[in-house]
C-alpha cells in the first residue's frame, strides 16, 4: 500500500493498530480548524517514507504520542509534521515512551509561529542525518527532553554517536554554523 490510513479534515485517534510495509504509516492533513491528535499504542515498521506525517493548514497543531514504536527504511522519517499558517501556525508535539529506529530523521518537526516539544522517555536510533528537527519560522521552538536517548551507533552511512541523558532541566540554543565550519557525517 502507499498510504495505510489517510484522514483529510477529521479527528483523529489511533489506539493499539499496527501497520507494516507502506510507503507512509499514516498520513494527516486539515485545513479547516486547529487540530489535536492523540496516539497511543501504534506501531509502524519499513516504511519507506514517512511513518506518521501530519499537515495542519490552519490554527494550532496538538499532537500527544504514547507508547509507539515506528521503524523506517534508510531514508525514511519517522515523524514529520508542518503547522502552516503564518499567523496561528503553532505546535504543540508531546512524545512519551515513542521509539523510533532508522531513516534520515526521527522527528522532523515544523511551525511557521511557535512550537514546543516535549521528549519524554523517548528513545531514537541509528538515524543516519537529525535525529530531531525543531523549527519555527516566525517564533520560538522549545525543545524539552527528559529520560530521552538519542543513539546513531548503528546508523546507515554514519560515525557520529549522540546521547543525551538527563539528570537536570538544560536549556539549548541552536545556532547555524559558519559554511565551511560544518561537520558531516564525521567528516570536518
């Protein structure tokens, strides 16, 4: 199958469903109202592109994970979601107790005003680019993390292992680095 559950304009809740070999796992898009999605239990293994992509034209983004599991094929992404009015665009994207394995990126996550992310218990693997993408466009992106393991040992094509631990609250700035100062896959 290309796409294993499509949903335009609807309310969305996934409770306790697994899907294997598709494209994309599931595939969201609303442009009507804010959307607020709640996840638990799913599980999505080799998907080639996107494990659960979500595109909300208008108002707020709420998107609550709980206990999933999603692996993806090397070029896959996990989780990808677009909050994409410029004026109300924001996201809210908490994650507790979701693992997912493989692909470019684990999350890959976009707000054109605000977007706060919460990381809870999470755990991401072998991601072979960003294991998590954060931006917002005209805002702030908060990225909170607690418990969560970012592990690229076995990731396709890579030498670069990242973990993070925690044992207090930090607070990160991502700053873009100067061309030529970059670092790709292990590389200078």
């Amino acid at each position: 199958a290309n796409t294993a559950i499509t949903c335009d304009n609807g309310t969305v809740g996934i409770t306790a469903v697994t899907i294997s070999h598709v494209l994309n796992g599931v595939d969201v898009y609303k442009d009507t109202e804010a959307l607020e999605m709640n996840i638990t239990g799913l599980t999505i293994t080799d998907y080639d592109g996107v494990g659960l992509a979500v595109w909300a034209e208008n108002q707020t983004l709420d998107l609550q994970m709980t206990d999933c599991v999603l692996s993806g094929l090397p070029d896959s992404v996990g989780v990808s979601t677009t909050s994409a009015d410029e004026a109300t665009g924001a996201s809210i994207i908490m994650m507790d107790n979701v693992t997912i394995t493989g692909g470019l990126n684990a999350v890959d996550l976009l707000a054109m005003t605000d977007l706060d992310l919460t990381l809870t218990d999470c755990k991401f693997y072998e991601q072979y680019e960003t294991a998590v993408v954060a931006e917002a466009v005209y805002g702030s992106s908060n990225v909170v993390m607690d418990g969560t393991l970012i592990d690229g040992t076995d990731a396709f094509d890579s030498s670069t292992i990242y973990t993070v631990d925690a044992d207090e609250a930090y607070e990160f700035q991502m700053i873009e680095p100067e061309a030529g100062n970059r670092t790709y896959y292990g590389g200078s």
